[in-house]
C-alpha cells in the first residue's frame, strides 16, 4: 500500500463538480483523493464514486469515501473515512476487514488513541484555522495540537481545515505527515494549478 502522506484533496460540490475535481488534481499530481459530499442520495455517491475509481486507477492514486463505509465497498474504493459520530471504527474494521484503509478524524489525544486501537490506518486532525467549508467544525485546534496527537500515535497523521499555501509549513512543522485541502485547491480560478502549488510547497518542504 502507498505509504499515506502528501497532499490529499477532498472534493466539494458547492465549488466544483467532484469528476471535474478529481480529473484536473489528478492529473497534476495528486495522488491522494477523498470523495465527500454531505448532500448526494446513495445513488448519486456510488455513480460519483465509480467515475472518481475509475479516474484514480488511471493514475495510480487512492480513493477514500467520506462517513460512507457502503459506498466505499460497493465502488471498491480504497478507503473510507470516518468523523467521530460515524460508525465506530472497530465495528468498520470488522466489516471491512483488510480491504479498506480506515481514517478518523479526531480533535483530542484521547480520540486520536482511540482510533488507533480501534484499526485506524491514518488519522485528520483539525480544525487546524478557521474554515468555511465544514461550518459543523468547531473552533480551530491548532497545529499545536497536531504536534501533541503526533507525538502520542504511531500511524499517519493529516492536518485539515482552513489550510493555505500560506499556512501550510506551520503544519508540516509540527509534524504532518500531509496535509487534507478543501478550498484552496476545489475552489481555486485553476485547480491543476493550486495542487501544483501545494505539491511544490511539500516537495521543498520534504
């Protein structure tokens, strides 16, 4: 399995189509693509959802499904995602088995722990700023906290929320292993562009 790392791109469709997303990041670079949207009937995910596996086999990349363990498994995804009041990671693990990375976002040491004992492949950690993609996110946590969650787990660990080109080395520098980008690449005049950016920021950065 791809070490998980980098820069991972989730899709929103108030900004942009998520096919359309997937296809300009995808083709800059990006090698880590989450698909998320909060409104889609099942239906609509799993149609998304085959058009974003199919893009991302071309392209060697991996795809993780937000909150939707079904979905994940109906479109052969390569993981899902999983936010503290899903399903319980322990009860996704044993569904899922070894077929599908896991990724829970967590806030605190005690969530982060959790996961990981649970199965967890990799954790999110946010909100790093402020962000108006996900207005349920509560008040920012900080790379500080990041650094904290990284010193006590052993899996992989992402920033997300509000994160720029700006403010990104703050989170790599308290110890990121990649970075989880909403508006400032899907909402972005140039998608292509904006994950280019990022990809060089982290390649200097790495």
């Amino acid at each position: 399995m791809k070490r998980l790392s980098g820069l991972y791109v989730i899709t929103e469709r108030a900004l942009r189509d998520p096919v359309e997303t997937a296809r300009e990041v995808l083709a800059a670079g990006v090698r880590l693509l989450q698909l998320r949207d909060k409104t889609a009937t099942t239906r609509e995910l799993v149609q998304m959802g085959e058009q974003l596996r199919a893009l991302t086999r071309q392209h060697d990349a991996l795809l993780i499904v937000n909150d939707r363990l079904d979905v994940a498994l109906a479109i052969e995804a390569d993981g899902v995602h999983l936010g503290q009041d899903d399903l319980p990671v322990a009860q996704a693990r044993r569904i899922a088995g070894a077929r599908l990375l896991i990724g829970v976002s967590a806030e605190t040491i005690e969530e982060a722990r959790q996961a990981e004992a649970d199965g967890a492949d990799y954790l999110g950690v946010g909100p790093m700023f402020a962000t108006h993609t996900k207005p349920d996110a509560g008040a920012p946590v900080g790379p500080e906290r990041l650094r904290a969650i990284k010193q006590a787990v052993a899996v992989p660990v992402f920033g997300i929320g509000g994160i720029t080109l700006q403010n990104a080395p703050e989170v790599l520098q308290a110890g990121a292993d990649g970075i989880c980008v909403i508006s400032a690449i899907v909402g972005a005049p140039d998608p292509a562009d904006a994950a280019r950016q990022f990809l060089r920021m982290l390649g200097a950065a790495g």
